[in-house]
C-alpha cells in the first residue's frame, strides 16, 4: 500500500558539552510505501515422445521469491502447454496457450505473479516397428522364407503420417529340413520414407520363426506285377510325382499283403522312404498277383523204338505231380 504510517519505538537523543542548550523534536508523521515484491512461477517443461501433435506437459510447480512463512498457494494453472513444432527436436519452445498460474492465501496481494517463460524442451522419436510373420513353407531343399504376404505393417504409425516403407531384407530359414519353429534370420533391412519418417525410429523384425512342413510323394506301384505259386517275390517296382529334389533318393522298399495262395494282394508303403522330409503315399487299389502253379506230370522212361506199338502212358505214370 502506499502512504502507510510509520511509527517509532524508542526515541533519538543528543550528546555534547552543548546538547543542553537544545530541545530535541521527536519525529512524526512519517509514512511510506510497500511495493509487492516479485513472485516467479519455477516450472519445467517435460520432454515427450513424438505423438504428431504439439501438446506438451510441465513438471510439478515451486515458487521463487516466497518470504517464508507467508499464506500463499497455486489457486490455478494454464490448461494447456504447447510445442512450438510437433517434430523431433531438441529445446523446443514450450508456451502456455490457454490460461496463467494464479495465486491465493492470505499474503498472496503482497507479490506480483511473473509467469513462466524461456520454457524449451525435447521431442523424441517414436519406436515404428515392422508387424511380419514368417510363411510355413513345404519342403524345396532351400532355405528361402518369405513373411506375411509380403506386406508387412507399420505399428504405432501416426494417423494421417506420411511414412512408407521401403527394401526388404533376405529372410533365412536356419534349416532346410523339415521342423516346427525353425528360426527365421534377416539379412539387410527395411527402411522408411516420407516427409514425417525422421519422427521414428524403426525397429527391426526380430526372433522370427516358421514351420517347413513334408512333401508329398505319390508313389505309383506298376501294374501287372505278379509271381507264380511258390516263387520268391519280385522287388516291387513304382513311379513317383514329382520327382524328389536330386540330392534325395528312396531307401527301402515297397511290400504286399501277405499270403501265398494264388490271388490278388495290394501292395502297400513297406519300408519305402525318401527321408523325414517327404510324406510317401502309396495309390490304392493295385494289386500284386500270385498265378497258380501249372502242375508236370512225371513219366518213367518215355521212349519206343520206331515202328514199335504205341504204349499206355498210364503204365509209364510214376504217381509225380510236380508243382
């Protein structure tokens, strides 16, 4: 307030060999001025992540230039910070756009309020990663994978961000053979493009991993394939398609039914093979045929001189039917 009475308490006197000659008048009257004093708002401004806006957020508020012990509080604060951009950078400016600090309590006509101002502070990249699944894929003696399509997808990409993505790396499956969950390597890397790509920063696809599952082999026994009765059985002869990769080849061998009586027994898989990367399925439906056995009729001593009567083979018939 201005114009405030001082009072005093005590009073001034003189000393001297001649103070007694004077009458010393008190002071009255007096009066003076209290001006408020300064009362700065000390606040900071948060760093963020880029988020393709420009709202910003500030730490917890303290005062500077508070006389201790005095009754004053924050009686409100801005409802909104803003960025001055919204790309990454560093020291950014940081302003109040939408309302002030203010103060209340019993002191709180004392101070002057200085907002807060100079406020900078960070934006930094955003984390963009690659959403890829690695393809199952039949067995072809190559460790080639391919992911998802070929179109793999951006996750946490800003609606309305101009960000595409560009290359392609190599991907490896760690094994050519036939497995679940063989893990699936990279070589090279995606990159991105476009007018907002430096507000991400890329994460890689990592710890991929895909099935390669059997080829399936038809395999075809040949027809009319037979034995007479008593006969050893023949090694059974097939086709197949498609054809085997040509470092692969078929162990084994294909069996029948069982059974020794003439007749028609299917042939079946046997102990055919072509390794754990191939499925080995046999056509049903042909059959192995066992012929019956033509009998010989044994004679004894089968012989006339010519002109000699013909004789009764019943007389030479030994009582032999060989099979």
């Amino acid at each position: 307030a201005n114009g405030i009475a001082v009072s005093t308490t005590g009073s001034y006197t003189i000393t001297g060999a001649d103070a007694g000659n004077y009458t010393l008048i008190q002071p009255s009257g007096l009066s003076a001025d209290i001006t408020n004093t300064n009362l700065t708002i000390s606040v900071t401004a948060n760093d963020k992540t880029y988020d393709g806006g420009t709202t910003a957020t500030v730490g917890a508020t303290t005062f500077s230039g508070l006389v201790l012990g005095d009754d004053v509080s924050i009686d409100g604060i801005p409802s909104l910070f803003d960025f001055a951009l919204k790309d990454v950078g560093t020291g950014i400016v940081v302003n109040a756009t939408t309302g002030a600090y203010a103060i209340t309590g019993t002191d709180a006509g004392n101070y002057t309020l200085i907002q807060p101002s100079g406020l900078t502070a960070n934006i930094t990249e955003r984390d963009l990663s690659i959403s890829v699944t690695a393809d199952h894929k039949t067995y072809d003696g190559t460790t080639a994978a391919d992911v998802s399509l070929g179109i793999p997808s951006l996750v946490s990409l800003e609606t309305g961000d101009d960000v595409t993505l560009s290359a392609s790396p190599v991907f490896t499956f760690a094994s050519e053979n036939v497995a679940n969950g063989i893990a699936v390597a990279t070589t090279g890397s995606y990159t991105i493009t476009g007018t907002d790509a430096l507000n991400y920063n890329l994460i890689q696809p990592s710890e991929l991993s895909g099935n390669i599952t059997k080829k399936q082999i038809s395999v075809t026994p040949k027809n009319n394939q037979s034995k007479g009765q008593g006969e050893n059985d023949p090694a059974f002869t097939f086709t197949s398609f498609p054809d085997l990769l040509l470092e692969d080849d078929f162990s084994g061998s294909l069996k029948r039914v069982p059974g020794e009586n003439f007749g028609f027994y299917e042939i079946e898989l046997g102990t055919l093979s072509a390794g754990n990367n191939y499925d080995l399925v046999v056509d049903s439906g042909i059959n192995f045929e066992i012929k019956a056995a033509t009998p010989i009729i044994d004679f004894d001593n089968i012989a006339k001189t010519y002109g000699d009567a013909n004789f009764d083979y019943n007389d030479k018939f030994n009582g032999k039917v060989i099979f």
